[in-house]
C-alpha cells in the first residue's frame, strides 16, 4: 500500500481510513520515544493504522514528503493529510484530534476494531 504511495499514488491511502504515517531516525531519542507512545495508544484504537519509516534507511519517502526534520507525522483521513506535525508538538493534543476524528467517522462509515 505504502510502497505505491511513494511512487507517487496518494490515493492508495484511501484504503486505510485513519493512516499516522510517522517518520524517524535510529539516532533521534524523541523519534523512538513517539513510536513507542504512538503504537501504546495505537493497541486500543486499532482502527487506525500506524506506518513508521526510517528516514535512515529510506530516505526517498523523505524527499518525496517533504521530510526536513525529524520527527514528522502526517495523519490522514480518507485519504487527504489532515494532520501535519514535525519538531517539537504535542503527541498528546495530535492523538486527541486523531481520536475525536476517529469517533466523527463511526457515524459515517463502520470501523473496524473498537475506538
């Protein structure tokens, strides 16, 4: 799914409702620290897909993304970016958006898991 999005097919998101498409780096502290908090929370809202990449190790997607810094998240909602945060943000604040965004959607389309 992800591999056609970076080459160059965004729609292919459209497959995951919620997508926290998260990008790091295996010498960034914070990076792994919001990875970690992200797939915690992620264990009771699975519904929303996480995908984390290494810019380390692909750094096309970076390009692609425009990726300056790191740590950067981009959520999306049904496909269209509705979320963008990189540096230093609130991981608490993103996830209640996340989350209030998630529960808007049950009354629109069925997800699957519990929210």
């Amino acid at each position: 799914m992800l591999a056609s999005f970076f080459m160059g097919n965004p729609m292919e998101i459209i497959q995951n409702q919620i997508l926290i498409l998260q990008f790091g780096s295996e010498s960034c502290a914070p990076c792994k620290a919001l990875q970690n908090r992200i797939k915690a929370w992620n264990q009771e809202h699975p519904a929303v897909e996480h995908v984390y990449v290494t810019a380390d190790e692909r750094p096309e997607p970076c390009t692609q993304m425009g990726v300056f810094t790191v740590p950067a998240i981009f959520v999306y909602v049904e496909g269209k970016l509705a979320i963008e945060r990189s540096g230093y943000f609130s991981l608490e604040q993103m996830l209640a958006q996340v989350r209030n965004t998630s529960i808007c959607l049950q009354g629109k389309i069925k997800i699957r898991g519990n929210l």
